[in-house]
C-alpha cells in the first residue's frame, strides 16, 4: 500500500508552534514560488495544482499524513515515501480519466520542494510550507481571502454586506478577488454573533 514502508507504526510527534513552524515554513514558500514563478506563470499553476493535491492528501489519507509527521523515519524510508506521494501526485494531475489517463511527470520544483524538506527534517511543517505558497499565488493574482469566525454561523445578508463593506476598503479595492467564507468556532472570547459585530481574520 502507499507508503506503508515508509510511515511504519510510530505515534505523531508534535512539532513547533503554529507561529515559529510558519516563519521557518515561509522560507521554503517564498523560495518555491520565486523559482516557479522565475519560470513562468503557467509553470507557477502547475506547481500550485500539484501542491495542492499533496494539502488535500495530508488531510484526507491517514497514511500520508502519518508519513509527513514521523521525525523517526530514516532517509532510506523518506524518500520511499517520497517517490510513492509522486506516483499518486503524477496520477491525480494527470490529463485525462480512467486507466487510459495520460500521466503528467510531477513538476521538479515540488519534487525539489518536498526533497528539501524531507533532508532537512521539516516534511512535518508541509502543509505550513503550502498555505504560505498559497498565500503569495493569491498576493500575486490579486486575490484577498478573508475568513470570518464566529460563534454561530452568519446569515448571507450579513455576508453580504460585509463584503460590500470589504469591497471599499483600500485592501478590498487593491484586489481583483475578493473571497470570504465563515468559520464557526468557540473561543472564550466569542458570544453568540450579534447582527452588530463580528470577528474578522485576514488571511494574507
């Protein structure tokens, strides 16, 4: 099965906090999407398709996430693993459906990516690495995501009109996209939502 080698019966060891595991990620972000988008722009959507399958693999497939978060892994087993995720990534993004699907060779600046990664011990911050790519794509093509949390979910008038309200904002004006969903979510210091006032992270 894929991976199976690699990933082996080890509990998931808890890595750096969400602030200092995404300064060192940033690094790695800023450094793919320079020698991707140094290539070309089409170059810089392939790699931020083939990216985001490795996200949604992460977080669906028990396997591959328990394979990114084993600090226990040799480098024999790292890079198994490695060639097993590129075999599905290459079959994900291939052109075309069913057996005869044409595969497509995984770009070498995300095979370059996940290998560095690997060799330095950080296969762990993966999905930090991809979120912060994601975030300068979306800086490059203009767009400005925005996730509003809340206690309870939010009305669409609501949305509405906050999005209105986004639109004439110098960053609303700035972007050519504008994206907002709502995230319900407790924290102490959250109430239920009022129609006057809400909570509002930017993710930039």
């Amino acid at each position: 099965m894929l991976l199976t080698a690699a990933t082996r019966s080890v509990a998931t060891t808890p890595g750096l906090g969400r602030r200092a595991a995404s300064a060192i990620a940033l690094k790695y972000s800023k450094a793919a999407y320079g020698a991707a988008l140094a290539k070309s722009p089409q170059v810089l959507n392939k790699v931020h398709s083939e990216l985001t399958t490795v996200s949604n693999s992460i977080r669906d497939i028990p396997e591959i996430n328990a394979f990114v978060h084993n600090p226990t892994l040799s480098a024999k087993d790292r890079t198994t693993g490695l060639s097993s995720l590129f075999t599905k990534l290459e079959a994900t993004t291939g052109v075309g459906l069913g057996a005869g699907a044409k595969k497509e060779p995984v770009s070498d600046i995300t095979k370059n990516l996940l290998s560095v990664l690997s060799e330095n011990g950080r296969l762990g911050e993966t999905q930090s690495v991809i979120e912060g790519f994601n975030e300068l794509v979306a800086q490059y093509r203009g767009e400005l995501s925005v996730v509003v949390t809340s206690a309870a979910p939010l009305p669409r008038d609501i949305l509405a009109r906050l999005e209105t309200s986004l639109k004439q904002s110098q960053a609303g004006q700035r972007a050519k996209v504008l994206k907002i969903s709502n995230k319900v979510g407790f924290h102490k210091q959250l109430i239920p939502i009022a129609f006057s006032w809400f909570m509002l992270y930017s993710v930039l």
